[in-house]
C-alpha cells in the first residue's frame, strides 16, 4: 500500500502552490500547445489538488484528461474542483494511484508530471520513461521540471510561502539533509498564526526525495529515446524520437 506523504500536510499543499504554478503557466502552456489530444489523453501525472490539470484543460480546452494522483486529501481538492465545474466534469477522469502503479491508456496525447520527478527513484524513472515512450503519439510533449537540490546536500531551513486568509496566517519552510547515495530527506514545517502573531499550530513531516540533476534527467530520456531540453524554470520538454 503506497503511503499518504501528504497526510497530514495536504491541507497547505495547493494554497502555498498557486504562485509556484502561476510562474509556471508561460512555459507550460507553451509545451503544451504541442499536445495532440485527437490522439489520446493528456496524462497529468501526479495531479495533486489538480492546479495543473485546470491549467491542461483552459489550455486544450477539447481534450480528455486523465489526472493521477495518490494522495486522498490532494485527490479530494481537485475532485471538489471537478465537481463544481460542468465543464471538466464529462473531460477530465480521477485515477487513485501512484503512477508507479497503474498503467497509462494505450495512446497518450501528452504528458504533465509537475513537481513529482523526486517521488521515484532511478529504476522508478526510467521504467516510467519507456512506458511513456511506447504510449505517447509521434511529437506528443512530455512535460516535467527540475526541483532542487540538484545534488544530495545540505539546505539550511529556508521559508518558502505565507499567506494570510482571514484571521490566520500560514507560513511553510523547510530543509533537506543527505539521506544516500541519491536521496536526501525534506523536512516540511507548516504554521499557523493568529492575529496576534502567535503560533497556534505547527505541523511538521519528513519524507525522501530522490535527487536527480539536469543531465541525469536528459541522459535518462534520451537513453528511452525522447528528445528533450531545459528550458524556463528548469521545465522540461521532451518528445519521443525515432
């Protein structure tokens, strides 16, 4: 049984995202312009609260869409978010599951893999590589981006988001120390302030991240013969070749 990471973290996970994802829109919806949905889904791999699955369907607004993702407490934002749409409703299928897990459709139009590369580990990776290779349509973009560390090291506590709603603000951070010859671990610690500044909860996980650099990540795609290159934010477009 796959493990919830966002347990007990999700409920913070899509408000301290949109910024992330709003910087992401430009390169993202540039790679997927080159998607052919006539044919075969757009595969969201690791969907989360679904902020890049609403992005696929605004984008390719005909597609159908198959959005991945393990997590319950994630799955249940972007069901919500599907349910309040009678647009995405008919287009857009939930999967719970990792995608290590479970097998894609036949043919695929395009894939999204935001902000999940560190979930898998090497042998992870390339499998997911050649599967996708088989499935996806001549010139069909797979999408996926960087995140640090680029290498296994040390990153000191570092503050990444705050957000006020209401009489709350919610501020989240982290760090990451060496946990192998691939891995570190992330330690997330998510806050919540009252109006007096006070800390009146504090959450804190820890869970591994596989590390993987710019060219481990093009050596592995090109040794499953996709094309592919970094671009804007350590976005990655690749296609199949050959």
């Amino acid at each position: 049984m796959t493990v919830d990471l966002y347990a007990e973290s999700g409920e913070f996970i899509d408000v301290f995202s949109r910024d992330a994802w709003r910087a992401f829109r430009p390169p993202v919806v540039a790679a997927l312009r080159r998607a052919v949905p006539a044919q075969g889904p757009i595969l969201d791999i690791g969907a989360g609260s679904g902020l890049g699955t609403l992005l696929v369907a605004e984008t390719l607004p005909t597609a159908e869409i198959v959005a991945v993702e393990p997590s319950p407490i994630l799955r249940a934002v972007l069901l919500s978010r599907l349910a309040d749409s009678e647009t995405l409703r008919p287009n857009v299928t939930v999967v719970a599951a990792g995608i290590q897990d479970w097998s894609p459709p036949a043919r695929l139009g395009g894939v999204l893999a935001m902000n999940m590369l560190g979930h898998l580990d090497p042998a992870q990776r390339r499998t997911l590589w050649a599967d996708l290779r088989e499935r996806l349509a001549p010139a069909a973009p797979l999408i996926v981006n960087l995140q640090p560390p680029a290498e296994v090291t040390t990153i000191p506590p570092t503050p990444f988001a705050s957000i006020t709603i209401g009489g709350r603000t919610y501020q989240g951070g982290g760090e990451a120390r060496p946990d192998g010859a691939d891995t570190v671990t992330w330690t997330m610690s998510y806050r919540t302030l009252g109006q007096d500044g006070n800390v009146e909860r504090e959450v804190v996980v820890a869970y591994p991240w596989h590390v993987i650099s710019a060219t481990e990540l093009l050596d592995e795609l090109a040794e499953a013969s996709f094309t592919a290159s970094v671009g804007e934010l350590d976005v990655v477009l690749a296609t199949p070749h050959g």
